[in-house]
C-alpha cells in the first residue's frame, strides 16, 4: 500500500494532466472538500468544480510538502491565465487506508470572487 504522500502526489499528477477519472481512483466515495468558496461531501461534484476550473490554471508551482502521518500538507503557487494571477494556496489533505478522505483549501481568495458572483 502506499504512503499518504505518494497518494497524494499521484492525485495531484493526474489533476495536472486534466486526467479527473485517474484523480477520482485516489478518493474515498464519502470525500469531504471545503474550500473559500465552495464545499462538497461527495468527490464528483468536486471534480466537476475542478473541471471548470481546470482551464484558468497555466502551471503549478509546488513549494513546500509536509506529512505527519495520513495527513499531508502542500504549499503551491498557481498561476492562472486571469486577472486574478498568481495564488499562494495551501490544501490539508487527510489520507483514510489508500485514498484521500478530505481536503480543506485555503487562499486569499478575493481575487476568485467576480469568477464566482456572477
């Protein structure tokens, strides 16, 4: 079995590559999601968000990973394609046997908002 890290990670590849079906096999069915703008207790329709998001992104530029246990914690830079551009963001992942069972998202996310109060 893998390590939370190396779960995470995986998860994280197939996100970049737009790949949503090979980033659902690395969630558990009952996956939590709470973020600034949205919160999802189920993982497709937090795929779906990500989807539509998925087109604003230009790269990720990963800085810092911790792990203490099933938890992981990734500091990244995403750049986007908008006004919006560059966002510091940190997401808290918490590992359940082999798949990801929640993830809490945290960023400044003042310059999301016209994206998401139309």
């Amino acid at each position: 079995m893998a390590n939370a890290k190396e779960i995470v990670m995986a998860y994280q590849r197939a996100l970049g590559k737009g790949d949503f079906a090979s980033a659902r096999r690395y969630m558990h069915d009952d996956l939590s999601f709470v973020g600034p703008f949205e919160s999802f207790s189920r993982p497709e329709p937090y795929l779906d968000a990500l989807g539509k998001l998925h087109h604003i992104i230009a790269r990720v530029e990963p800085r810092k990973t911790f792990v203490d246990g099933d938890d992981v914690c990734l500091l990244y830079d995403m750049v986007t394609n908008t006004p919006a551009g560059t966002a510091f963001i940190c997401e808290w992942y918490r590992v359940r046997g082999d798949r990801i069972a929640s993830v809490r998202a945290v960023f400044d996310a003042r310059p999301f908002a016209p994206m998401f109060n139309r």
